[in-house]
C-alpha cells in the first residue's frame, strides 16, 4: 500500500509541475516557458529571458540571471548545504544520497578517454549519430575503466549511465512517470556498483563530458574552417569555445547561503536562484560576437572565461574537459590519416568537418538542452 501511494504521489507530482510551468509559460515568463521546452533551439528562450534584464524574478519565484557579471557574483557565492530544495522541482532523484565525491581530473581521464574515442571511432563508417557513437559511449568507459570494473559489471554500468542520463533536466522538467521510474531505478544501481557517494558525481559528470563532446563534435561540423584552425594550434580552444558557446550545462538552479549584490540589487540569502549559464556566456556585454562560434577568441589575454557551474555540488568542469580534448587529438589523429568526418555531401575542410546539418535537440530538457543526435558522414 505504501508503494502505490508513493507512486501515485510521484505522478501526482510531475503532472502538476508541469501544469504550472504550461500556465505560467503561457502568461509570458520567459523562465517558466524555458522550463516548459516546447522549441526545439533554445536560443530564442534564452534572447527572451535576457530580453527582461540582467536579474530578474520570474512567477516561479525564483531570481532568474542572464548577465555575465552578476551570474559571475552569484555562482561564486556560497550556497545552502546540500541540493536546494526547488519551489518547482519534480524529481529529487538525488534525494538521500551523500555529497558527491570528486571527479577525475583532466590528467586522470585523458588517456582513457583517448582509448575509448579510438575504439569509437574505428568502427564508424557511412551515415552514422555521433552522440550515440561517441559522446555518450566515451564518458561510460571512462567511468568504468577508472573504476575498474569489467565484464558484467561494465555493462550493468552503461545501462545505469542511460538510464540516468535525463536527470539534470528531471528535477526541472517533469518526465513521463515511466521515465522517471527507470531513472530512479538507474541511480540505485549506480549506487550498487560505484557506491553511494561516487553515484551522485557519475550521472552529473557522465552528463555534462557527454554534452561537452557532443558540442565540440557538432562544432567541428558546423563550423569547420574556426575548429580546424583551433584544432591545429590548440585543441583546448576548441573546447574553451564549446564551453562557452553551447555549455553541458545551461541552467544552474540553487539556494543562496549568504547575501549577494548583483546587477545593481540585493539578493538575500535563502532566496532560490536561477542562473541561465547559455545566456550569461553569450552576453555581448562581456563577448564580442556572442552568438559566433570563436575559439580563438580565448587566444587573447583579458577574455573572460566560460562560466561553468557544479550541478548537485559536482565540479564537472575537469572531467568533462580533459575528456573533450582527448576526443578532439582522437579525431584530428583520423583525419590526418585520411579517415574524415563529414555532413552532406561538401568536402571536409583542414581535415575536419565542413558543414552540419540535421543535429537534433532533446526537447523539455532546460538544463543540458542537450544534442540527440548529430549526424555525419564516416569515410574510411
């Protein structure tokens, strides 16, 4: 009897979250609509958020900021012990586990990710989705190789890690109540298999280094003369510009421990703050061309560097990074030796990619927005 009440509680949960963010949505909160993640590309989400101001209250009653600098103050803040308890959030899927541990550093998951995009890679060949090919397959064999696990255990692993992978944007955006059954079920056999502590920072940092490989993936399709000449003079570039143009993590949520000024006001300590990483890193008050792709950008002293939050308490940004580039010096290893990505039917440029076409967002998911699929051409 407990169980189908909790059940029945949890339905009763997501479906009302997800009535208020439709009604407030449809009255014209720019935060509520972002979160109710009808539109395919977020950027028009984003340039009607940053369109009410720099920091501003959304109906949802929480502090929503879209500027560079003030987003910059609040994410340097302190913030109230363990995960804040969101006045909109549907699933706690982290409820009652500990702090997250740390992840592995850039140094610790370059050669192992390096192994496995190679393994990725050479297996590729005519119309194939990069995401699922590599962006989602290296962050679990990185996880899995640092923590020792073989065979079935390797397996078990990759079904948690797919299980888990909507669970960002679930706390935000109510699933379907199957899906967020299977989710919960996923985090419990993380927990099983990696511990409790380690569980929490393996579904972020899978998360957030599958989004980072996907961005810097997409870019090498999209725009391929900026990432080709980033790739030949530094590969961290690449990612730098990847994680400032099309962040892991988009929109980080938390509850402040402290008083902070921002963008010309107070925001007082307990209040729930919103900050909208996209918007902030494509602020032109902070970057020139905001909306271009510019690795080199990040070639010149006094550029302000991406914004790159910790979800759940998880630092991500070392994991995620060292993961990327490792993809990237992966890649340009394959294109050297004649194997090329490519979209449609134009020729590669510099040996990557020429121009994408057909990449696919996950939709209702306003904390990754993440890339579903990006489709290319393997030539061997």
């Amino acid at each position: 009897m407990a169980l189908v009440t909790a059940e029945r509680e949890l339905g009763r949960r997501l479906q009302l979250v997800q009535g208020i963010h439709w009604l407030y949505g449809a009255q014209g909160d720019a935060y509520a609509a972002l979160l109710r993640g009808y539109e395919s590309e977020p950027r028009p989400a984003y340039e009607r958020a940053r369109a009410a101001g720099p920091l501003w209250r959304s109906k949802l009653g929480v502090r929503v900021c879209t500027g560079y600098a003030p987003a910059r103050r609040l994410l340097a803040a302190r913030t109230a012990d363990g995960p804040g308890e969101q006045p909109q959030s549907a699933l706690a899927w982290d409820q009652g586990l500990p702090d997250a541990g740390e992840l592995p550093g850039a140094d610790q998951v370059r050669e192992p990710a390096a192994r496995a995009a190679e393994r990725a890679l050479a297996g590729l060949r005519g119309e194939v989705d990069l995401v699922a090919s590599v962006a989602a397959r290296v962050p679990v064999e990185v996880l899995a190789d640092v923590h020792g696990l073989t065979g079935a255990d390797r397996v078990r692993l990759a079904e948690a890690c797919a299980g888990a992978a909507g669970a960002l944007d679930a706390a935000l955006a109510p699933p379907a109540y199957d899906d967020a059954v299977r989710l919960l079920d996923a985090v419990g056999t993380l927990s099983n298999l990696l511990g409790d502590e380690a569980a929490r920072a393996a579904v972020v940092g899978v998360r957030a280094a599958r989004e980072l490989i996907a961005g810097v993936l997409h870019a090498l399709l999209a725009a391929p003369e900026a990432a080709a000449a980033a790739v030949r003079e530094d590969p961290a570039l690449l990612v730098t510009e990847t994680l400032r143009h099309d962040p892991p993590v988009k929109l980080h949520t938390f509850s402040l421990a402290e008083d902070v000024e921002a963008a010309g006001e107070r925001v007082a300590a307990g209040e729930q703050v919103a900050v909208l990483v996209a918007a902030a890193n494509r602020d032109p008050e902070a970057f020139t061309a905001p909306d271009r792709f510019v690795p080199d950008r990040y070639a010149t002293a006094g550029v302000p560097e991406p914004l790159v939050p910790a979800p759940h308490g998880v630092a991500v940004e070392a994991f995620a990074r060292g993961q990327a580039e490792a993809v990237v010096a992966v890649v340009a290893a394959v294109a050297g030796a004649g194997g090329v990505l490519a979209a449609g039917d134009v020729p590669a440029v510099g040996g990557v990619p020429a121009v994408a076409g057909g990449a696919v967002r996950l939709r209702r998911s306003p904390v990754t927005w993440g890339l579903e699929r990006v489709p290319a051409r393997v030539a061997g």
